[in-house]
C-alpha cells in the first residue's frame, strides 16, 4: 500500500517538475554537462519522466521484472 502511495506522489512531483521547470532550472544553474546534453530545461523534463515511469513501476510492482537485466551486470558489487 505504501508504493502505491509513494507512486501517485512521484506521478504528481514529475508533473510538478514539468509544469515549473523553469523555476527548476533557474533555482538549479546551469552547468557545463548539462548545456552538452540540452541545458537544464531539457535535464529537468528527462529526470520529470524518470521520475514518472519508475512511479508507474512502484505502483504495479514492477521495479525487480525491469531493473534486473539492468543490475544483473553489477552483481558482482553486490548490487543485483
């Protein structure tokens, strides 16, 4: 019950982050990487729909059936 909750609530931050992004970039600066990969504007949406598709995977439970074959290499750390 707790992911569920947890989901809907990065569901409503992802969207917060998407609507106000350019409060977020402004309060967030602009580094030298980031200005390689878009500018912070563009940063800001990619982490928003991170954000948003691992919410949906907390809320059906599928964060182990998508993130294994992805730790499986890191296995050797202790990590998958």
């Amino acid at each position: 019950m707790g992911d569920i909750i947890l989901g809907f609530i990065g569901i409503a931050l992802s969207l917060f982050m998407i609507k106000f992004r350019r409060m977020i970039g402004d309060t967030v600066g602009d580094a030298l990487w980031m200005q390689r990969l878009g500018g912070v504007f563009t940063i800001t949406i990619f982490a928003a729909i991170a954000i948003f598709f691992w919410s949906l995977l907390m809320i059906f439970d599928l964060e182990n059936v998508f993130l294994k074959p992805i730790l499986k290499p890191f296995g050797a750390f202790g990590i998958g």
